[in-house]
C-alpha cells in the first residue's frame, strides 16, 4: 500500500505538477485522515466535522481528506506508514500495545464499569501516560479520544450471572486475555472469525457471542439470538491520532488548532454516540431481541484473577488499581 502523506508548498496544475504562470500561491497543507469504518459510522462523521473545524480555525489553509473503508490501508497500514512519515492520520486504539504497552489499558475486561469511570481514566492521569507512552514509543499522537459501545453477550436463554454460563459455547476473538476470562466465568469460548459467526450460530456449532451492539445489528445477530445479557464486560475507547512527523511539521499555532479541533470533535462524537446506542437499543428490541440486566458485579469479581494472570507485568500495578476502585 502506498500513501500519499503530508503537502506542503505551492499549488500545482496538471499531471506533471506545472506551475501556473505568474500566479502567487498561498501555502497549503492536507491532511490525509483514513480510517476502517464506513461511511455512515460515527467515527466517519467524527473525522469529517475535524476536518471541518480544523478548516475554520485555520483559515482555510488547512485542509483534512478523510478516507473511510480502510480506502488508504488497513489499520497496521496506516499505523506503520504514520511512522514513516507517508500517511498523516488514523483512528486506532489498542492496536498500539504492538509499540505502547500501556494501550492494552484501552480495552481490559470489568477494568471501567461505567462511562464516567472510563472518562476518569481516560481524560485523566493514567489517559496521559498513555498517550505520552504512544507519543515516545509508537510516534503517533492522540488528539481525541472516542468512547467505543461496550461489548455485550448474546445468547437463545437468557443469562444474569456467571452461574447462568454452565459451558455456554460461545464465540470471541482470537485474543488469549479473552478467552481465559471466559474460561473463567464458566463458559466455552471458542475463538473464530466474525465471518463464521453467523452461520455458526444458526446452524448450532454455537450458542452466544459477545460484541457491542452495533455490531449485533450490522450482523444480523437478531435472526439468530433472542436476548442481549448486559454484561458490558469490556469498555474502551479509541484515539484520533497525527503522525508525529506530520504534527511537528505544524507551526505552534497550527498545532493549537489541531489540537482544538480535536477537542471539539471528542465532544461532538460523544454527543453522536450516546445518540446511537440508544437508538441501536430500540433497534435491537424492534427486532425481537430482550434486553436482560445483569450482576455485573459478579462477573467482574469472578473475572478478576484471568484478567491479572493475562496481562503484561507493565500494566498489572495499573489494572490492579482499577480493580480496587
């Protein structure tokens, strides 16, 4: 995958780059912002409306291109071209702890049991080690952050605490620190492609899955699965980020401006998410699923010994911490 990065400079005219004759241009910098979501996604509506503000805080000379669909690579792409300098900006989260190990923080099992505790952590003094971390180690730069739907269980009975589990077969990802604290709770986990989900699900080989709800949704999971177990059993949040090469081709006052464009953009992306899962819940139900409340509570506490064996020796004290709050 090849990237076209940062600009800088005069205008150019025609294919071979020709410049217009006696023509004085202004300078001009475009900011290339790719992303693995598609177009109807908050995370689009998000990057656009920085682009947006970014526009009006700079008088127009700085410009933002967003690229939706991972049209500009795949996240690991753009990750790994931001630290080469030929792509300037992406939406990524704990893809990161491949350079930052910190940013497994992002998205630990019963770690943050409500928003408001994540927005603690996040917007706060773990949030800046964090982003310092990312800054030195991968040389990106969060400049927002976005809440992510947190992951819920679904299932044909309904379930209210790990008891309910009995070695419920179930789907997740092919992430170790996930299937241990599934092991943990009772259940069968069985790792798969999302791909397989579906077919999986319909045709018996599984009985449950755990996914945030607009990904229940998009999947057609109501087709298949009668009830959503609130377990929320993981919170996360995910970072707008610059190239660090890029940020610091930015002059002070062009660096304020990104920086406030992207503050403004976190608030008006929270303002779209809390919108969404509401309206994903309502969806949800019109669909024919039930929404079960559960003890929270129990699973964390029964999840808490896989989640400490699981995680790196570097963020244990910090997981510990969260536990005990």
């Amino acid at each position: 995958m090849k990237f076209r990065g940062i600009r800088f400079g005069v205008l150019a005219a025609g294919l071979a780059g020709t410049l217009l004759a006696g023509t004085a241009m202004a300078q001009e910098v475009t900011l290339k912002l790719g992303h693995l979501a598609n177009e109807d996604n908050i995370w689009n509506k998000a990057a656009l409306k920085f682009g947006e503000e970014v526009s009006a805080l700079t008088d127009g000379r700085i410009a933002v291109e967003v690229f939706p669909n991972e049209s500009l690579g795949k996240e690991m792409d753009l990750i790994n071209g931001m630290q080469l300098g030929t792509a300037d900006m992406t939406i990524t989260g704990e893809s990161l702890q491949n350079w930052a190990p910190l940013a497994a923080l992002l998205a630990v099992p019963y770690a943050y049991t409500s928003l408001e505790e994540m927005d603690g952590v996040a917007g706060g003094e773990i949030g800046d080690q964090i982003e310092a971390q990312i800054i030195e180690r991968a040389q990106i730069r969060p400049i927002a952050y976005f809440a992510r739907g947190p992951r819920n269980l679904t299932s044909n009975r309904p379930i209210t605490s790990p008891d309910d589990l009995d070695g419920l077969k179930m789907r997740v990802p092919n992430v170790p620190l996930f299937v241990s604290v599934w092991e943990a709770l009772g259940a069968a986990p069985t790792p798969m492609a999302f791909s397989e989900v579906f077919t999986s699900l319909q045709n018996g080989t599984i009985e449950a899955q755990e996914n945030p709800l607009a990904l229940i949704k998009s999947a057609s999971f109501p087709e298949v699965q009668d009830y959503v177990n609130l377990t929320e059993h993981v919170r996360s949040w995910i970072y707008l980020t610059i190239s660090e090469l890029t940020w610091n081709n930015l002059s002070p006052e062009d660096q304020e401006a990104v920086l406030e464009a992207g503050r403004r953009t976190q608030a008006y992306e929270r303002e779209l998410f809390l919108a969404d899962e509401a309206q994903l819940t309502e969806d949800l139900q019109a669909a024919g699923m039930e929404f079960v409340e559960v003890d929270q509570e129990a699973f964390a506490a029964q999840a808490k010994d896989a989640v400490l064996a699981n995680v790196s020796d570097e963020i244990k004290p910090v997981v510990e911490q969260l536990f005990a709050q």
